[in-house]
C-alpha cells in the first residue's frame, strides 16, 4: 500500500468524535473504515478493500473540525481528538455535486442497462434526490468494445473510478487496462487502445464484480441458450459447476452459504433443460485423470511441478506471460469440458440421441469459461465440448424472468448417470480444492488404499499461497502449493521459471483470489465474509457426502469400465486431454 | 543585486597581455576545453566513506577543481581581451527573434571581413523585447550591449565597431561595468544596462547571471560571483543540518508556487527515514504554465547555479541521487543541462568522493512528455517511475514517501538557482528582503498587454503597479484592467488592488496566488469572461483525469462560460444559460475544496475571481448579451452603417454565406442570422462601413 510508512508502526488506540459521537478506534485506520465500523454510512464510488486507494471519486469527503477543506475519508487516517462531520450541508452539496457531475456525463439509458436496479451510480442518484440536469453539456462518446467472448465493455458508462484498473494491477497483475489521454477525454482501455479480445486481459472477471456501474459486464447469451430450449430439435442438457450451489440463493434471498443444488435443479428443469448434470462428475474424471498424470510423472520422472489446469483465466493468463511453462501443464481438460465431451459421446450413445443434436449448456462462475468455450481444441470429432455458458449472474436473470422464486422449490435430482457426484469433486468450488481431491486419489493411486484423513487443511483457508508437505510412502513426499489470485500465480510461476527451488511437485492455481467462490461471474462485491462462507458451505457439504473420494464415484467407475477402459487409456486421452501454445497479444483464439 | 552590484572578486590580477590562445573559439565546445586541470581530480578519489561528521570537525577537502588560475579567472572575465568578443543573447526568446541568423551572419562577416573574433552565445538577459540582444567587447574597452541586432545589422557592427571600434549610439541598450582591478578602458558617456529603465528597478538575484556569462563555461560560472563557493563552504564545514538552518534563516519559501518554506521541506525530508537508505533530491524543470519561462531562462542560462543547488540540497538531505525533471519543450534547456553535469562529473563535482569530502551525489535529467499536471510534485514522481502522470493522495507527502516509496525533496527550479546564491550573500542579509513572510526576490515572466514582455526580477513586496511600470506600462494609451497571476489557475487581480503587494498570502487573500511567477497584464480590451473561459479551457484540456471535481467539473464551467460568450440561439438556449449562471460558483467552489490535487484545487480560480471583481461583465453577458470589452466576438454582431455604405458589393462577394444583401450603389444589409462572423466584410470594406458592436 502507498501508506507503507503508517502501517509500520503499531496502532496507537486513539479517541475521535464522528458526528459528535465518541467513538474508539486505532490510529492504522481510515475515517472511512471506522465510520463504516460504527454503522455511519459514507458513500463511495472507488473505495475498495485491501486495494490501494486512489481517492478519485472524492464522494466520501468528510469536514473535520480545524481542517480548511473537506478531506477524502477512504484515505485520511485517524488521529487523536478527531472531531468529523459526515453530514454537513457542504458534504451533502458536494456529493451532490459530483453525482450531478457524473451522471451528466453518463449514457442515463438506465432502463436498458443490465445494472438497472443494482447499480452504484443510479443508487447515489437516488439518495442525492438528483431530478434533473444541472450540467448537461459534452459527452464522453466511444465505441462499445463486444469484441470478446466474455467480457463488454461500455465506456460511455464508466465513471473513471479506477477499480478495474487497481484490480486488474495489484489484485491480479495483469495489468491489462490503464487510463489513457487526458482530462474530459479520460479513458479506462488496453494497451494502445486495443481491444480486449486483442489485449492481454485473461478475462477472468474480477474487474466485472467491482465495477459500480454497467460498464464492463459479461457477454449475456442467455438469449442463445432460451432459443436452443425452444428447438424441439434440440437436446439442451446443462452442467452445473460446484461452487454455484452455494452461492446463487443469495440473489433470492437465501442466507449465504446454503446449498440449494436440489432446487436449482427443479429451476432449471421447469425452464426447459432436457437434462441437468453436476459439473462434480466432470471434476470427479478430472480427479482421476490428473492424479494419475501426477503419479505417472512422479514415476516415469517427467517433467515436475505439475500444474491444475481447471481455471481457464489462469491458462490464458499462462500462455500469455508463462508460456515457457507449458510441459509443466496437466493435459487434463477442465472438468467442464471433460463433462461436455462425455455429455456428447457417452451419454448422446447411451440415450441414443445424435451428438449433433445436443446443446451443451454450462453454468459457471467464470467469465473465462465463456472463452474456454470457444478454444478449438477444445472440440470433439467436430463438435465444441460446451455450446454455451452461463455465469451465476445471467442465470440469476433468466430464473427471475421464469418468475421462479428459489426459495419456494422443491429439490430435484440431477440426471443419471453424469449427475452422481463426490465429495473431492465439490471442493472444486474453492481455492485448495482440486489439489485436496487429486491427492486424496493419488494416494489411493500409489498405495492402492485411502488416506486416514482425507481432510488436507494446510490448503484450506482464503490466504493467497497455501503450502503443504504430504506424504504419500515412507519414501516419496510431495511438495504442494495452492495459489489462487494471479498476482500469487505469478510468485509460483517465477519461482518455477527460478529453477523450482522449493522443490514443488504439484501446484494448483485458480485465477481468481479464492477460486471459484469468488469467480468473475459470481454476484457482484467483494465481501470477504461471504467468501468465507461460501468456502465453509463446500467443505461442509464434502463433509457429508457419503462418497468423498473421486475415485469412489461409481458412476465414474462404469464410465471407465464401460467406455474409456482405463486411467489415462487412449479414449481418455482423446476426449479429456488438451494442449496449450504460447500467445502473443495479437493471438487470442 | 543589481548588474553594477555584481561582487567582483578581490584578488589582484597581473596585468600581464596576451595570455589568451590564438585559436578562434566560435566553436562553443572549445571554450570549456581551453582548461588544464582535467584531470586535477582523478588523483583525489582515495574513496573516503561517507561517515557521520562530528558537526565541529571541519572536513578537508580538495579545491582544486573549482580554483581558477589567475589567467583562468581573466578569461574567464574576459579582462584585456586580445581580440574581439561578441555575445549573442542565445536563449530560446533570442532564437525566436532570430539570434540564430545574426550568429550565423557574424561567423560568416568575420571571414569575410578578415576578422579574428570570439562569438560566445549567452543566454537571456530579461529583456526579451529587445532580442536579439549582441554584446560587443572590443580587446581591453568595456562590454557594451547592442539591442534588437537582427542579421542586417550585422555587417554595419563589423564596419562600424569592430573595424573602426565606434559605437553605434542609437542601438546601445547600455554597457557593463569594468572589472575594477583590470585596465579595461570604460565609456564614460554610455550609461550602465542595470540603468536601464527596464533593470533600474529590478533586484537581479536569482538572474544576476543570466544573459552575462556563457552557460557552457564552468570557469564563467565561479568567475562571476564565486560559483561553487557556496558547496564547497558547505562540504568543508560538514554540518548538513546548519545549511537547513542557514535555508530556515534565509525565509527562503517555494518559488513553485505553494510557497511552502523550503528549509522545513529539507528538514522533513532530513528527518524521514527511508526503508533503504536512499534518499532523492528532485529540480522541478516541469514549467508548464503558459506564458511562464522563468525557470528556461535560469536552466539556458546558468544551469551551473541549478547543478550547485542541488549539490547542496541533496548533501543537506542526505541524499546521493537528483533528478532533474525537465519538460521536453526545453531542448536548449536540457543541452545546457547535459553539458554542465558532464562538466562537472569531468571535474568530480558530481560522482563519488565529491572534492574529495567522501560525499556522493549524481543528476539524472528526465524529460516530461508535456503533461502540465507532471508539474504537480506527485504526478512528476508517478511520471518519474514510468507511471501515468497522475497525483497521488496526500499525506503520505513525498518527504516520506516519494520516488519509489523513499524520501524525496522536490523544488523548483528558480528555489534551487538561488541556494548557493543564499548561502553566499548571507541568509540574514538575504532575509531582509521582502516583507511578511514573503523573503528575498522573485522572478515574474511579464506578458500579455505590456510595452516590454520579458523576464523581471523584483524584491518580494513590491507591488503590482510597480512591476506594471517596469514592464513600461500599457500600450496604446490604453488603461490597466487586470493583471492574471499564478499561471492558469491563478487569479485576476482588479486595477483597484494594484497596489497589491507580491507576497504570499497577501495574494491569497485576493483570490490569487503566488504560482511559479506567470503575470499577464490585460487591458481595457480584454473580456474578463472570455479569460477566465480561456484559462478554464487550458485547465480542463490538461487536468489528467483522475478526480471527478476536475476532470468532469472543469470541463462543466469551460461550457457555462462558452455559453456566456455565445448569443443564446432560442428561449431554451436563454433559460439554460440562466441556470447555469446560478450552479457556475457552487460547482466552482465544489472544484475548489474537493479535487485531489494542486491543479485542481486552484482550477475555479480564474473563474471565481473575475466574477468576484467583474460581476457587471458578466452580467451583462448575461442579461444584455453585449460584452462590454468588445472581444467575445459570439456576442457580437457585424452592421453595415448605411451612411458610409457606397454599395460597391465587395463585402457581398466575399461573404461566405450568402448573409449580405443589397443592389448595387445602394447600402447592403447584413443578415444576422445567417452571419457566420468570419470579418470578411470588414476587412474588406474600403470605406470602414462594416461595424462591429
């Protein structure tokens, strides 16, 4: 942070007045964090937690008593004898102001805008009591940017608040978007003014969740996807990843962290799906196929560390900056697409329906996903594993438009035979998660037995780099890491690059902080409590499930027996196995 | 001090002839090379570590470097001269006026004619309306200057004064003062320049070498007013914290425009500690104000005075790296600058060991991409690092936390020019300049509508009226309306608080500021609404983007006062401008107290002070749609007077759009609304029939 010189001296307690109430905090704190603390609301437009400030939006500007001019509360620090106003009729005039002053420069299409109801801007709009145009004049006028699979971007939209750009540098160090020209003309863009698709944006969304307004927002095919159901030529089948279940009830009003698979799957059986699937199977095959890769190279003495390879952000994220460590990737596809190839050939045989037929619908808390997507090698005797993918958001949307209330609907059961599902598999959802799965398999691997404790907790919990010392023989110690977030994916891949010297042999990386619970298309905010909770919902729920280990997965069993014949076999290689090439920015696809 | 003031060293000089070398030194290199004591220093650098000094040991240290022979020091004087020099006032202001072609033509006369001179390009003297200045020192005679020498006049100089060693009256701008110790013959009857009515009332300081030595020449630099004097004073005493103290003394306060005392700046940044060790001294070259070239005079022409300042800034702080950030629109600037510090890095002024005291210091110049925000402390240090020129948020200050997270001082150029000037003259002699807490001298880039536009140097307190009468008062007869001061955002002060004086905060009070020194005089002809709309378009097009107040409110008032200066087109366009006129000073004032940096907060400045001191003007902007100063040509409209109209029809073929009517031999007829109010008409007309009101 830029106020390295506070944070090195320990907190002093100190006593401050905010509106004339007295209140107790410690001298290492904003105004802003204390206020917020003691239930005083202080608005903002930029502020971000555990992001370096900017102090740009200026909207959460407070009077201290002695001070010539209200100060920016998200970035002023707390003294002793304090005495702060929140609420002065200057403050108010000044919010007022910049609201004006913003939404005078705004496209104002609030009723078409996605943000329309949960947006920052219309919401200060709203408590300013701003009725009409005190500043209408130029306007900012730039092109839409739709040029990405996942991601839009609606500059005429954007306030210039700098979150996007203070996530995508310090939270992700991408880096992929900064300010350019000067003053009214401001514009939040990629190097050189390119476009996304044409940039080093990984698209993994996080700049999405923290943006205020309807400027960048994800690609919405759920248009597509309803025009696939209404096919009756059709086979719409969907997929659901793990971490979704415990976060879409928020939306409706559910309490955070409860798992509502069961009712998510009577939505969207009422919404015309033919079939629902869990994405755990697919996690469950990806278990297999990677801890098998795992010990195969441990064995064989192949290339080490090996790399997860399930968050399609940090791949792209790879081959971009890292491309020089590709044979240290798992082959293994995604467990998305591993269930879409499956969905496609197992399953379409079984139920003797054509392949071609088949609309593979995916439901993701990924932005990116919607770019793994599109990979061509991705693609199965020429049909794309998964046809489309939705993020928890659009999904949101669509069960809203169904006028399907959550809450009220009964549990359902996911369709046979793909819809049986793990405990290792559910983890997926979270940061650590893969790595606990496939080493709970590799040890069943190696020693043909499970292990005593399936829970591996060293690479539990939200910190950005989890690091874990697991034993597998007497003889052979393997050396984990779980990172998640790209700027701690970047510490691991320098240290690879360094020459290993922490001696890793497997390293899980999820792009964003927190792994899918956190994904870039998961409900908007950054709350860290509810991320919390959201982890704590997967590992309860591996907790009870009565098969914990991927390898248990019966359902996987026949797969293997009756289909892909074995670990790693040559069917296996052809429908769950990938590859990856370097990518310069000029090449996205 | 003033040019006739200049100390002049004591020492007695031989007066032995013909010690100069025969070689013609046009070439500009050559001058510096003429020096034997290179490599003086490689012998001295026997590495002494920087220990901590006891504050009453002195420190030895080698000045060998910085002490001129007694033939050096004459050359450098230019004391009995064998041949003919010619300065040529060689700064950009000299250029622009066309100093090139009369160096050119003087080089190629002298062939011509035979002549063995010296041409020594200096810089600028302050007086840039009489560019290009050409001062001529014929062999053992004083200096005298020579006033707007354009290329033609040249060959009547060779004639005149170099051949027949006359001088040319009616060009003489006046002479130097003769080195007292030399033999040099004086003209008795040529008054001094410092009596020049431009200089007589100035207070030459921070200028006092501007214009008079050459700027390539480090021998000129300690000649002249004991350059590098002052650093090795500071070296041999080794008691950095006394030379905060002697800044304290001085009053010395920023002459970048905050004004904040620089010796408590120092003594923050002294005090700060850095997490490695490192500290930076900055020079703030980033002059970005238009009209302001203050800091381009002192850099073209006496970059030496920057270097030692910031020996001694950076020794005071405890730092071993400068920066000089220098925008990229001062090319001469930036060659001046090279030149000095390779100069000095050749001489063991900057490097390792400096004269040999164990001190360390090197300069690195950066050059600005033209951002005027990177003026702003913050943004030059974002911009320093590779970043976006953008402020960052204060406190931390950069005197904790600066260029790349360590202790950073940062000060201007004209602050820096004047430290070893300081400490030589005495702090407390320097303190009694000036009143209040406004101490010593301070420079102002004269402008606008003034007789003599150029570079004047005053003591703080003096009043605006008398700065007015050194630039020669107003053109045309015409009478005094405001004077804009503090750069773009700073404000205009009425021609009822003339009697202002320069001093901090008694300019603040009237809603102006100090800034770096921009002072633009305008006349009865200037609209007050169309300035205050110019400066806000400047502000709004360089604000960098960053706040909402600035980058989205500057942009508001540039519009409102755009309105103002426009006829309003319908009844909707008239209520608009109503309204806006009633949200121009809350969104001003809201600019004003929220936006995140110096640029922004003083941005409403411009607006906020016309329309306190020329409400009327705006209201009849408003109201009347007529501006009283007849310069808000949207306001306006072209009229044909029918008396004076003898219907040749010129006006109604060049008109663009077809707006004028009439048969020939009959008065035509402007038509307003189709008028586009290019002024073909009337500059057309031969009969002065076409009227604009």
């Amino acid at each position: 942070m830029a106020t390295t010189t506070t944070n090195l001296i320990s907190p002093k307690p100190v006593k401050i007045w905010i509106n004339d109430i007295l209140i107790e905090a410690e001298d290492n704190q904003t105004i802003l964090q204390v206020a917020r603390n003691y239930g005083i609301h202080i608005p903002t437009l930029c502020y971000l937690e555990d992001v370096t400030p900017t102090g740009s939006c200026r909207i959460c500007v407070v009077e201290i008593e002695g001070a010539p001019k209200p100060v920016p509360s998200c970035c002023t620090f707390v003294k002793d004898g304090m005495k702060i106003y929140t609420n002065t009729p200057r403050i108010q005039t000044i919010r007022k102001v910049i609201v004006e002053l913003l939404v005078a420069n705004h496209d104002m299409d609030c009723l078409y805008c996605e943000r329309n109801g949960n947006c920052e801007l219309q919401d200060l709009a709203g408590i300013y009591n701003i009725r009409g145009h005190r500043f209408l004049g130029s306007k900012r006028q730039n092109p839409l940017d739709q040029t990405s699979m996942a991601l839009v971007r609606d500059p005429n939209k954007c306030i210039l608040c700098l979150r996007c750009v203070k996530v995508c540098d310090e939270v992700q160090s991408v880096h992929a978007i900064d300010v350019t020209k000067r003053g009214f003309e401001s514009i939040v863009t990629s190097t050189f003014g390119k476009t996304i698709h044409e940039s080093s944006c990984v698209l993994c969304g996080q700049c999405v969740r923290v943006c205020p307004t309807g400027a960048l927002k994800e690609r919405d095919v759920s248009t597509e996807v309803m025009e696939a159901i209404d096919d009756p030529n059709t086979v719409v089948t969907v997929q659901i990843a793990p971490s979704i279940s415990v976060t879409i009830g928020e939306e409706f009003g559910i309490p955070v962290g409860t798992d509502v698979s069961g009712k998510l799957v009577t939505a969207l059986k009422r919404m015309g799906f033919n079939a629902v699937f869990d994405t755990v199977f697919g996690a469950d095959l990806t278990v297999l196929e990677e801890a098998n890769e795992l010990v195969k190279r441990i064995k064989n003495g192949e290339t080490l560390p090996l790399i997860s390879t399930c968050s399609p952000g940090w791949i792209k994220f790879m081959e971009h900056e890292f491309p020089d460590l590709i044979p240290h990737m798992s082959t293994c596809k995604s467990p998305m697409s591993m269930q879409g190839a499956i969905i496609k050939s197992f399953w379409a045989e079984k139920k003797q329906i054509n392949p071609k037929r088949v609309y593979q619908v995916a439901i993701m808390p990924c932005m990116a996903k919607k770019f793994e997507a599109e990979r061509s090698e991705l693609v199965n005797d020429g049909l794309p594993n998964t046809d489309a993918v939705l993020t928890t958001r659009e999904l949101i949307r669509m069960i809203k438009k169904f006028g399907l209330d959550l809450k009220m609907l009964p549990d359902s059961k996911y369709d046979d035979p793909l819809g049986e599902s793990t405990g290792a598999g559910k983890i997926f959802g979270t940061s650590g998660g893969v790595m606990e799965a496939a080493l709970r398999t590799a040890y069943w691997l190696v020693n043909k037995k499970n292990l005593e404790n399936l829970e591996i907790s060293q690479v539990r919990g939200l910190e950005g780099i989890k690091k874990a010392k697991i034993q597998i023989t007497p003889e052979m110690t393997l050396n984990c890491v779980a990172a998640s977030g790209l700027k701690n994916a970047r510490i691991i891949c320098d240290e690879i690059r360094a020459g290993n010297p922490n001696n890793y042999h497997f390293i899980e990386i999820m792009a964003c902080p927190g792994g899918c619970i956190n994904g870039g298309g998961q409900p908007r905010g950054m709350d860290l409590e509810v991320i919390k909770k959201r982890a704590q919902a997967l590992y309860d729920l591996d907790k009870h499930y009565s098969v914990r280990l991927s390898h248990e997965n019966t359902a996987v069993q026949r797969l293997y027996a009756n289909f892909l014949k074995e670990l790693g076999s040559h069917e296996a290689h052809h429908l769950l196995h990938t590859h990856y090439y370097p990518r310069s920015e000029r090449r996205t696809k | 001090m003033k040019l006739k003031e200049m100390k002049v060293m004591t020492e007695k000089i031989s007066r032995k002839k013909g010690t100069t070398k025969k070689t013609r030194s046009t070439n500009i290199n050559e001058i510096d090379k003429n020096t034997n004591n290179k490599n003086a220093n490689s012998k001295n650098t026997n590495n002494k570590i920087a220990n901590s000094k006891n504050a009453n040991s002195k420190n030895t240290i080698n000045k060998k470097a910085i002490t001129l022979t007694q033939d050096q020091y004459r050359k450098a004087k230019h004391i009995q001269n064998s041949k003919p020099i010619i300065f040529i006032g060689m700064g950009t202001c000299g250029l622009a006026s066309g100093a090139q072609a009369t160096f050119d033509t003087f080089r190629s006369e002298a062939l011509k004619y035979k002549l063995d001179i010296e041409i020594i390009p200096v810089g600028c003297v302050g007086s840039c309306f009489l560019e290009p200045i050409v001062d001529i020192k014929l062999p053992g005679k004083a200096r005298v200057a020579y006033k707007q020498i354009t290329s033609d006049k040249v060959v009547e100089i060779i004639q005149r004064t170099l051949q027949k060693e006359e001088i040319i009256r009616e060009w003489v701008l006046g002479k130097y003062p003769v080195e007292p110790s030399s033999s040099d013959e004086d003209f008795s009857d040529i008054p001094l320049i410092s009596d020049f009515e431009f200089f007589k009332n100035q207070k030459k300081f921070v200028l006092s070498r501007c214009g008079v030595v050459n700027p390539r020449s480090f021998e000129e630099y300690i000649a002249y007013e004991d350059g590098f004097k002052a650093l090795a004073e500071v070296l041999e005493e080794a008691n950095p914290q006394k030379v905060i103290d002697d800044i304290k003394t001085s009053g010395l306060r920023g002459r970048g425009g905050g004004g904040f005392p620089t010796g408590q700046k120092w003594q923050f940044c002294r005090d700060a500690q850095s997490p490695d060790g490192q500290k930076y001294v900055i020079c703030n070259a980033d002059e970005g104000d238009p009209g302001a070239f203050m800091d381009r005079a002192v850099l073209e022409s006496d970059p030496f005075s920057v270097i030692e300042g910031m020996i001694i800034m950076g020794y005071a702080i405890g730092a071993s790296k400068g920066i000089i950030y220098c925008r990229a629109e001062y090319p001469i600037a930036i060659k001046q600058l090279t030149n000095a510090i390779s100069i000095c890095s050749e001489r063991g002024l900057l490097g390792k060991n400096i004269l040999n005291s164990g001190f360390n210091f090197e300069i690195e110049i950066k050059k600005g991409a033209g951002a005027f925000v990177c003026g702003e402390e913050t943004a030059l240090i974002e911009s320093i690092e590779g970043k976006r020129g953008m402020p960052r948020i204060k406190p931390p200050y950069p005197a904790t936390y600066g260029l790349y997270g360590n202790p950073t001082n940062i000060n201007n150029v004209e602050t820096i020019a004047q430290i070893a000037k300081i400490l030589n003259y005495g702090p407390a002699k320097f303190a009694e300049w000036g009143i209040n807490k406004s101490r010593g001298t301070k420079v102002f880039s004269l402008t606008g509508k003034i007789k003599h536009a150029g570079l004047v140097e005053v003591p703080m307190g003096i009043t605006i009226r008398e700065i007015v009468k050194i630039g020669g008062g107003i053109p045309n007869g015409k009478k005094f309306k405001a004077a804009q001061i503090g750069g773009p955002s700073g404000g205009c002060i009425p021609a009822h608080l003339i009697n202002t004086p320069i001093d901090y905060e008694e300019l603040k009070e009237v809603g102006a500021m100090m800034g770096s020194g921009g002072l633009v005089i305008m006349d009865e002809s200037t609209c007050m609404v169309d300035t205050a709309r110019f400066f806000m378009k400047f502000i709004q097009e360089e604000s960098c983007g960053k706040c909402i107040p600035c980058r989205e409110g500057t942009r508001r008032l540039l519009e409102i006062l755009t309105k103002l200066t426009q006829k309003p087109k319908n009844d909707y366009e008239v209520v608009d401008r109503m309204k806006s006129m009633i949200s121009l000073k809350e969104l001003a004032y809201v600019i004003k107290d929220t936006a995140l940096c110096g640029l922004g907060n003083s941005a409403p400045n411009p607006v906020l002070t016309t329309l306190n001191y020329f409400r009327d003007e705006y209201e009849a902007h408003l109201y009347e749609n007529r501006c009283p100063a007849k310069a808000c040509i949207g306001l306006l409209s072209f009229r044909i007077d029918a008396e004076k109209c003898v219907g040749c029809g010129l006006c109604k073929l060049n008109c663009p759009n077809d707006a004028i009517l009439g048969e020939k031999k009959q008065a035509h007829y402007i038509v307003e609304e189709k008028c586009v109010k290019c002024g073909l008409c009337k500059s057309n007309c031969k009969f002065n029939a076409v009227i604009l009101e």
